[in-house]
C-alpha cells in the first residue's frame, strides 16, 4: 500500500513562513517545544513534507510503527526517538518546567 504525505494548504503555508521569516519560525518551533511528543513528531513530519512511509524507510521500520509513534500514549524506545530526531534534524532535551530553550 503506498501512503502519501498529507500535504495540505495549512502545512504549506507553515513550511514556507518557516523559510522565510525568522521571527515565525522561532515562535512555531518555541510553541511546538510545549507539545507532547507524538504532537511533535506529527507536525515536525508535515512541515518537512515527509509522508509516514518515508520516515519508516528512513528508520527500517514498517509505516504502522510510525503510525503508532503519532499517537497519544505511545511508548516507544529513547532509541527510536533519537532516530526520529536525527531525520528532522533536531535533538531530543529535557525541558524542567518554567523554562523556555533558547534558540542557539
């Protein structure tokens, strides 16, 4: 079965603000760091225009494990989120509450 990025207007549209204004990006990404984590991995996937499918070959797994990885209440290895991290080029941190991480 092949599966398709879900690439809607709205997903467009947050991709190519990212690209161009700085100051929308830091705000989107800030916002996105109080998400849950399956939150995250969603709209990190979508904004990078990535289908499911593609982060499975990425990851040698099969699409209903990154299904799975999407949804509220999973619980998954540290390792696989390192994984996940490393496509989206980004790094997994420990936040202690009443902080803000401070883009570098």
């Amino acid at each position: 079965m092949k599966y398709k990025t879900q690439d809607s207007p709205l997903d467009r549209h947050i991709r190519e603000s990212i690209k161009k204004d700085p100051e929308y990006a830091e705000a989107f990404f800030e916002g996105l760091s109080d998400e849950p984590l399956h939150v995250q991995i969603t709209l990190l996937r979508r904004v990078y225009g990535i289908s499911q499918e593609e982060v499975a070959s990425q990851l040698h797994v099969k699409q209903s494990q990154i299904s799975r990885l999407e949804k509220k209440n999973s619980d998954h290895l540290l390792s696989t989120y390192q994984k996940l991290a490393k496509i989206f080029h980004s790094k997994i941190l420990v936040v202690p509450d009443n902080y803000k991480v401070v883009p570098g």
